[in-house]
C-alpha cells in the first residue's frame, strides 16, 4: 500500500497526532507527506518518508513573482500549488491520499474536479474544523456541504465527532471511527502517589483557549483553597486566554501557587508528567462553538503515563477515558469542585490509573491498534 498524509503543515508541535499517523503508515506501507510547509522533521521521517512541499502563500501582485503568479492563475483557471500537488500524486503514485482536517478535504475535492482524478481520499476532522469553523465562515460551510457528497469517507477519532459531521449533514455511512495513536512503550510510568496529607501538585498542558476549560478549574480550586490548603499548579502552553487567567488567579490570590511554564517541547512534557499528581483539563464548548470535538491527546498521554486526570464529558473525552467515576459535568463548576475534591480524597487512586492505562494500550496503542490500516484498505476497496 501507498498512503500519502495531505496536511498544511508537518509538524506542528501542537498536531503531534498527525505525525503519530504518519508513523503507523511506516509500519504497512510506503509513506508520502505533501504539505505547504515543513518543520522540525526527525531523521526516520526524513529518511523514509517522501516528502513534497507545494507552495501556498500569500502574495501581493506589486511584486514580480506575484503578478507573474496572477497571471499564470488568471489564465489557467487553477492555483499554482495545483500543478505542484499533481507533480506529487504522479510522483508517489498513492494508492489512498490521508487528507488532515477539514481544509485539506475540501483542497483535495476540488483538485480531483480540475483534473479529473479518481484517487480514493479520506479526510479527518479534529474539533474546529467541523465545530466553530462552519459556523464563522460561511465558504467553508458551502464547501463543507460539497465535501460531504464528494467526500469518500471521513475520520473520527471518537462517536461524538462523528455526530458532529452527520449533524452538520454528512451521510452517517461515510464516517470511521480511528482514535488517536501514541506510541506507548515510549512514555516514562510513574511509580510514586502522593500521600492522603501531602501538597498536591496540578498540571495543566494546553493552549490558552476557552475550550480548555482551565479557567473554570482555577475558580473551582480557588473555593477549594482552605480545604486542600498545599497545593501548586505548573502551567505549560500559551494563547489568547492568559490575560483571564491571570485575572481569575489575582482575585482569588492564588499566585504564590501558580508557575508559569511557558512552550515546552513535547519530550519535555512527557518526561515530567510522572512528577505530578493530576493533570487538569476539564474542557467545554466555547461560546463561539468550538469545542475539542474529539479528545485532546494529552488526556490520552497522561493515562499511559499513570497520571490520574481531572476532566470533563466533553465531546469524545469518556470515549478515551479508562474511568469515569470522577468524571466533572461539562462547564459545571459545581460538579468540577465535586470532581477535585473526590479524586484528592480517593484512597486507590491506581486502581483507576491502572485503568485508564489498560484502555490507552487497547484502544490507542500505535503499535497494537491495526484500525487505521484497516480502514484504509476498505476505502481503497470501495473506491
């Protein structure tokens, strides 16, 4: 089989789940990347991966590569990164192409109209790109609705993203569910808990969005303050929503227990998860609608690493959950206190840890977990 992985960009620290795709395709197939922009791309994937970067950017017709390029498209009736992206596929000669979110798809639909192709393409969704997208840009939403006819079959990583395509009306036969992979023989265990009278320590990994939720976890341990009494929370990522946090944190005089991390490679996180008692990320749908639409994969990282998680039910987050019974209400602050305070006060906490680890190498093992590749060879046989 040849599979080539169609994204925007590879690889984003941020989209490590892509990447995490592109190395269960090495393990039954021959692998391709065609994207707009390269990064930080580690030695295997340089040495047996094909990579083909198409051009993309924006340009202004004052300069003379500009005017040359709106003329060339003016004519032609196509876009430059067109004729790129079929060099690509005549290059490779893909027998399935992996489109990566919504964008993607809709890129690889109309460039199979131009030029009349008939290779079979999936295309997977993430959470904005099939939440608060369609509803703040009414093109994508028009081209979304052509996707869903054209479309050969799409991704999910859980049910409730799928939901939310055949609510937005996609037919339902057309959705597959892959969860996330990670690669767990690779991820440190941790091997001490915390006493029932010791400082707890809190994680939070993510970016500074509403989605995430954290705001609501910072008022909620701000009510808990005198009950829990010791406590820190190490903050790692960046993003739009620092200044509510730093807000939230003040009012409630929480600074001497909050550390700001800042961006941190992904290895990093990953080495010091084992260090802490509970990762935080108690998500929500945004007032603008987005939402994480499946699960974040630090959830999933952290339950292989035997870090217990504070979480919500939002979206896909139960479907990647090993336990449930510490599980807050999504965006109730009632239920997230109820939730933090139970968990603290839960005398075997490994028992549910090693829970959520045994559901991570059952359902998102990049090693174990032969799904992706079976879905693939379905479409291909279908198309």
């Amino acid at each position: 089989m040849r599979i080539l992985h169609f994204t925007e960009s590879f690889s984003q620290p941020t989209e490590t789940f892509i990447k995490r795709y592109v190395q269960k395709s090495m393990q039954f197939a021959e692998v391709g990347i065609v994207a707009y922009s390269f990064h930080n791309i580690e030695d295997e994937i340089k040495e047996r991966v094909s990579l083909f970067e198409i051009t993309n950017k924006l340009y202004t017709r004052k300069t003379i590569p500009g005017a040359v390029r709106y003329i060339y498209e003016h004519l032609s009736g196509m876009r430059l990164w067109y004729m790129q992206l079929n060099n690509a596929i005549e290059s490779f000669n893909p027998d399935i192409i992996h489109c990566h979110f919504g964008n993607t798809g809709i890129a690889m639909m109309n460039f199979n109209r131009k030029f009349k192709k008939h290779i079979p393409y999936v295309t997977s969704f993430y959470g904005y790109d099939i939440s608060s997208l369609p509803a703040a840009d009414r093109k994508y939403r028009k081209e979304l609705n052509k996707l869903w006819k054209d479309g050969p079959a799409f991704f999910a990583e859980g049910p409730e993203l799928a939901k939310k395509g055949i609510a937005l009306g996609s037919p339902s036969t057309k959705w597959l569910i892959n969860p996330l992979l990670i690669p767990v023989d690779d991820y440190p265990v941790k091997e001490e808990y915390r006493g029932a009278k010791t400082s707890v320590k809190f994680l939070f990994v993510g970016r500074f969005m509403e989605k995430k939720g954290f705001h609501l976890f910072l008022k909620a341990i701000a009510q808990l303050k005198k009950i829990i009494n010791e406590f820190s929370i190490d903050i790692v990522g960046a993003g739009p929503y620092q200044k509510e946090y730093e807000q939230i944190i003040a009012e409630n005089g929480l600074q001497s227990h909050i550390r700001w991390l800042g961006m941190l490679k992904h290895t990093e996180i990953i080495g010091m998860m084992k260090n802490y008692d509970f990762l935080v990320h108690p998500s929500l749908t945004a007032k603008d609608n987005d939402s994480e639409g499946g699960a974040p994969t630090i959830i999933i990282e952290a339950q292989a690493v035997g870090l217990p998680v504070i979480t919500s039910d939002h979206a896909d987050i139960p479907y990647v959950m090993g336990y449930r019974d510490f599980m807050a209400k999504e965006n109730n602050i009632t239920s997230l206190i109820d939730s933090i305070e139970s968990m603290i006060n839960c005398s075997d906490i490994q028992h549910y840890t090693k829970m959520g680890k045994d559901k991570v190498i059952v359902q998102h093992s990049l090693k174990q977990n032969e799904l992706y590749e079976n879905n693939l060879k379905k479409i291909i046989s279908q198309n």
